[in-house]
C-alpha cells in the first residue's frame, strides 16, 4: 500500500493506494479512522461471515469531498496533485487497484479501451 503525504504539510495524508497484487488475508486500512471515509481491503476465505453491525455515530468535519476509484477492469494513467497543484504522485491503475483521496487533487486518463470503474 502507498500512503502519500504532503510536502507543503507532511501531517497531511493526500491518498492510498492499493494494487490488486498486494491485498492479502489480513485486513489493510486505506483510511485512517479520523478521516469520514471508511475504506479497507481483505482477501476472503470462502465461508467467511462478517457478523451484522452498525457503525457509531461520530463527529467529523464533512467539509471536503474524498473519492474512491476502483477498477474493474483496464487502465488509467493517474496524477495526483499536492495542496499547491504542483504533481505529487503518478501511476498506472489496472485491474483491482485502488485509489483513495482523501485531500489530493487528481487527473485521470483512460489509457485502454473499455475500462470500467467504480
């Protein structure tokens, strides 16, 4: 998993990544708690039951919007932006791949046909 930081304020995480290959058994937060969004990973065992739950109430400043793109399938040339615009990060996400950004500005191009996302 990568986890990118600012430069112009390095307590700041701008985005995780995660790519297909590198999600295993054991549970991988893509978002630390006190951000309001809630993404992680986890290969599953067939027959693996997660018990029903809700989740508390919690206070948390909503005034920013993060984004999650997953990939079904293809490929997308990505530039992630620090809080001064200027490019912090690229990368190529295929199949699998995660892309969590909590506070970077980002650019996407599709590179292959039919590439699907959510």
């Amino acid at each position: 998993m990568i986890k990118i930081y600012s430069k112009v304020n390095p307590k700041l995480l701008l985005l995780s990544i995660i790519k297909y290959e590198q999600i295993n058994k054991k549970r991988q937060d893509l978002s630390p708690r006190e951000e309001f969004l809630q993404v992680s990973c986890q290969n599953f065992d067939k027959d693996f039951l997660l018990k029903p739950h809700k989740h508390k109430e919690l206070e948390r400043n909503t005034n920013r919007t993060q984004e999650v793109w997953v990939v079904i399938k293809g490929k997308i040339s990505a530039k992630f932006y620090d809080l001064n615009d200027e490019i912090i990060y690229e990368c190529i996400l295929k199949d699998g791949d995660c892309a969590v950004t909590f506070r970077a500005g980002q650019s996407f191009e599709i590179i292959e046909q039919d590439t699907v996302y959510y």
